[in-house]
C-alpha cells in the first residue's frame, strides 16, 4: 500500500468514526491482516489477535499470559482424564442469544473437526459433554497435564448463530472456501465485530453488556484496524498522528519514534522462534535441480544448510538486536526450554560444503525458498540474506516472495521444499512446539520428516503427569529434533510496540494485544 493510499484510506477511518461515533477510537496498524474470522479455521497470530477481542474461551489469559477465568468461572479435575466447568452465568452473545454448555459443546466438536486448523491443539480430547445448562465435562484419551493452557484459544461460538448462517463446519481455508463466518463474527467478548473489509480495515465497538466490565472498566469505544504492509508507509502514518498503536515498527525506526516524544516503545521477549523448515519425506522435491532423489532427505545436506546459516549476522545486522540467535525452535520462556539445547550449529562455510560432498552434491542444488513478506519482522530482508549464505556453499536458491494468505496454504498442504515459518506457543509448554513442528498429523509442519521413536515420545510426553519424566521427555525430544536438522531455526524475536502517549496498550508477550487492557488517559 502506497503512503498516499494507506493516508486515504486512514483519513476514511477517521471520518468515519467522526462525530456520529464520539469517543475514544483506538486506530492501530500492522503489515498484515487476520486471514478469516473464523476463529477455528487458522491458528495463526493475528487471526488469533481478532478472535481474542469479539469471542472468549473457558480459560483466558491475561497479556503476561496468566490464565485466569473465561467463560468458566471454576474448574476441578474430577477423574485423571475428565476435567468438570462450571460456567459464567448471565452471559450473552453480542446478538442476544444466551450463552449455555450447549455452546461450548458444540465449539469444542467444530474445533476437532477437519478443516479446522486446532484439532491438533486439542488433539488429547476425546469427548465433550453438558452435565447441565452451566456445567460441561471435557474427557481426554489420558491424563492431559496441560489442557488449561490447550484450551485458551478454543473460542466459543454460539451454536445457534452457527446454525442460522450454515456455518456449523469451520472454513476450509486451504480450499479458499468462502462462508458467513469469514467476515462476520457473534461472541460473548469485550468488542464487537462491526465492519470487516480484509486487507483495507476492520472494525470493532465496545460491548456494553460484557460480563467483565464491572472488574475491567476499559474506556475503549472503537477499534479501527489498517493494515499496512509497506513500513516507511506505517511509520509515517504513525508520525503523523493518524495512528495511536503500532504492533510491529520496523526495527530501523524505533530510535526515530522513541526521540519524536510523541510516543513510547514497549519491548518483551516473545515465547517464538523463526525458522527455515526443509522437505525430508518427498522422494522428489518440486523445485530442486536434482531429479530422481531428495537432496534434504540426507540428514548431511540438512545439516550443511544449519552450518551455512549465519544467525548472528541475522539478529544483528538484519534484525538489530531486537531478536537472539536460535538453535532450537524451543524458544525462551516456554516450560521445558533448556538453553544448552539452543545453541544453533556454528557458521562453518568449509565444513557445510564438505558435508555436501559427501552427500554428493559438490556442485550443490538448486531449490526454491517460499517466504512471507507480511507476516513476521524483516521477513522479507531475512529470506534475502539466506539466499546469499546458502550461495557461498552451492546451493542456487529462488525466493519466492508472497503474502501470508498465499504462504501459509502451502506450508499447511505441504506444497513446498523449503520454507519459512514462525511458531509462537499457545500454551506456554514445549509439547506445542515439539508436536506441532514435528508430528506429521500436524498442518503446521511441512518437513515431512520421519523418527517413529521421536513421535512416540511426543505424544507419551501428552499424557506424563509425572513431572520429572515428563520433563526428561521434553529434554530428549528437543535434543532429537535440533539434531535431526529438518528445521534451520534463526531467531527469537523481541517484539516492540508503539504507542502514542496518552494510550496505554499493554504488552503481551505472545505478541497479540488485549485491547480490553488498554486505557485512554483521562
């Protein structure tokens, strides 16, 4: 988007919450936007950012990610695999229908069904059943330590709302399927759903009849969304005041914003990592130069790939500090994070061409690299200096260059050889990443590669309460994925956020706002 463009289209926001819509409008920007408003179709972070304002799950968290009370108010564990809700009362949904544990029944069954994309987040559940109108029991295939913190982003629809509008199924998004719930949202949250236009702006007005209000009297009455992919365009839309908050400055500006004293930047280290993930398991891959083989089915060339990848040059120079070199895609402040095991390969130029000799490429291997440009920080700037490094060892890489809505179908049909992605817990434990990025039944999870025994143990660790075994798992499966090499990991971000001062935005560490927190200043 141009800056004259993103200017105009701000300036329509703006008057568009004119005088008709007095109050405290809240206008933030980011490089890109949510992929559907169906909460169930894509676990990806901004998706996840939307959803977080207009629906609730039983289990909230608070932006340190502290859990605290949803739409249940109370839990007890009354068998090892059946844990008992008892609901929030006098709750309703932004159209009027009462909220009951028919509603949470039917939301848990559309998440595990299979077009949704959080069946594998839930993926221990075995049953879900009202007791009565505020009661709901959810049984597992075995003790589940971790399914509080599973369940935080199963958001709860109204099953009526879903009937009415045929959208009982969630979307299939890979299949670019359209229906009522990829742009309308009904939830019980702080924020209703009031204007969505994808990749131009949506809205959202405060509920007044949200539950919470009474304990979290926020005075937010508007929220205006723009993405903005072009990041000269969303600073400068921010610099000249047509934005209060801006999710991701460009780490080359955030010393500009800071010294304008016209707004403050937040920093906090985020429980993600950024990788480079490589096709093991297709005997052909669709892009390489090499035919009849799978040059990254040889654990060799997987681990020249790590070796010619310079992460410190990355967190240094591309992404300035506001990241720190990976060597596992278990990042800091995740339970089970060790970090003697992230400690990524070192940059060895002549030890990672030996390596390809031996496997038998000494000339290397051409291959295509698939990258968003709108979906993490320096995305685009990082692919670019990985096409460099790689070439100083042989292997030609093509950057293919797209945005997130075009990116992410093909990691998650597994339509790719080597690619980008990014992986942020939901659930503050290293089984979410482990089972996400290494299990095949995962969508997320495009390297295709095979270790029975590394599954095994994953999907044991799902139901270890034990603590001290379970935690030897967790150390042992990383230990086993890191040296696997399917993965190139490359950084932990450091997220920053600007605001102008006078709006208060609260961080959170997973990087998705909580706009119920946020406060204009009296």
């Amino acid at each position: 988007m141009s800056l004259h463009r993103a200017l105009a289209v701000l300036a329509a926001v703006t008057f568009f919450a004119g005088p008709a819509h007095a109050g405290n409008v809240l206008r933030w920007a980011s490089q890109g936007d949510a992929m559907t408003m169906d909460s169930h179709a894509q676990n990806e972070g901004q998706t996840r950012t939307f959803a977080q304002q207009v629906e609730e799950a039983l289990v909230s968290r608070k932006p340190d990610l502290t859990k605290i009370p949803g739409l249940a108010v109370s839990w007890q564990l009354v068998k090892p695999t059946t844990w008992e809700f008892k609901l929030r009362p006098n709750v309703k949904f932004h159209d009027g229908r009462p909220f009951s544990s028919d509603d949470v029944v039917f939301s848990f069954k559309r998440a595990l069904m299979p077009t949704s994309d959080l069946k594998d987040l839930i993926a221990t559940v075995a049953d879900v059943k009202a007791v009565d109108s505020l009661t709901v029991r959810i049984t597992t295939k075995g003790p589940d330590p971790i399914l509080l913190d599973e369940i935080t982003n199963i958001f709860i629809m109204s099953r009526g709302w879903a009937d009415e509008h045929k959208v009982t199924t969630p979307q299939d998004y890979n299949a670019k399927q359209e229906t009522y719930a990829v742009r309308h949202k009904n939830g019980t949250g702080p924020f209703k759903l009031e204007l969505r236009e994808p990749d131009v702006r949506t809205v959202m007005v405060k509920n007044p009849d949200w539950w919470g209000l009474k304990d979290n009297p926020h005075n937010i009455d508007r929220i205006i969304y723009t993405p903005i992919q072009n990041k000269a365009t969303r600073v400068a839309a921010l610099l000249s005041g047509e934005l209060d908050f801006l999710l991701d400055p460009p780490v080359q500006d955030v010393a500009r914003i800071e010294s304008s004293g016209m707004f403050q930047v937040q920093r906090a280290t985020s429980p993600w990592t950024i990788f480079l993930g490589m096709n093991a398991g297709r005997k052909e891959l669709l892009s390489s130069s090499v035919k009849g083989k799978n040059p990254f089915a040889d654990v060799r060339v997987r681990k020249a790939m790590n070796m010619a990848v310079d992460v410190n040059a990355i967190t240094q120079r591309i992404m300035r500090g506001f990241a720190q070199p990976a060597g596992n895609v278990v990042p800091p402040g995740v339970y089970g994070y060790d970090p003697a095991i992230d400690v990524h390969l070192s940059f060895d130029v002549d030890g990672a061409k030996k390596l390809l000799t031996e496997a038998g490429y000494p000339q290397g291997f051409d291959v295509r690299l698939d990258c968003p440009n709108d979906r993490y920080l320096n995305d685009e700037q990082v692919c670019q200096a990985v096409v460099g490094m790689l070439a100083r060892i042989g292997v030609k890489v093509t950057l293919d260059l797209k945005p997130r809505t075009l990116h992410f179908p093909k990691v998650q049909t597994k339509q790719t050889d080597f690619y980008m992605y990014g992986w942020g817990t939901d659930t503050t434990d290293a089984h979410n990443h482990l089972s996400f990025l290494a299990l095949p039944t995962s969508v997320s999870n495009a390297t295709q590669y095979v270790d029975q025994p590394l599954f095994d143990l994953i999907n044991a660790m799902a139901t270890e309460i034990d603590k001290a075994k379970r935690d030897a798992m967790i150390k042992e499966a990383s230990i086993k994925l890191r040296d696997a090499y399917s993965y190139i990991p490359l950084d932990h971000p450091i997220i920053a956020w600007a605001t102008r001062k006078g709006v208060n935005v609260p961080i959170a560490t997973d990087n998705l706002p909580h706009f119920e927190y946020a406060r204009f200043a009296p």
